[in-house]
C-alpha cells in the first residue's frame, strides 16, 4: 500500500548513503525506489520490493527488484 512507500524510499537512501553514493546519486537511487514502490501501490494486487546492498572487489552498488503479483 502508499504507506510502505515511504519506508522503501528511506530504505534506499539509507543503504545508497552506507554504500558510499554521493548525494546526487543517493537522490537518484531514492527516486528510483520510490517509483517502484508507488508503482506496486497503485497498479497491482500485492508484491515487493527487494534491496540488495552488494560490495564488490573495488566498489560497492545497490539491486532493487520489483516483483508484482498484479493481473497483467
């Protein structure tokens, strides 16, 4: 639902600044998740998202996956 919304978006934010993003980048990712998100709310029946933080051997990035159980 719209509430969870905003628990993603901090989420994000969170692990993209604990990952290292610069601040344009932090934004960037938070938008990101927040339309994913506030695509779920609005157009599916139920789903999540996932949020992976991953270090590689000279940096480190963030996977977000959107999984819907929508009728389409």
């Amino acid at each position: 639902d719209m509430s969870a919304v905003g628990d993603v978006r901090r989420n994000v934010a969170k692990l993209a600044e604990e990952a290292g993003f610069g601040e344009s980048d932090r934004g960037k990712a938070a938008i990101i998740a927040t339309e994913l998100a506030t695509n779920l709310a609005r157009h599916s029946t139920g789903g999540e998202v996932v949020i992976q933080s991953v270090t590689g051997a000279d940096r480190k990035w963030l996977d977000l996956y959107s999984i819907d159980r929508g009728p389409g």
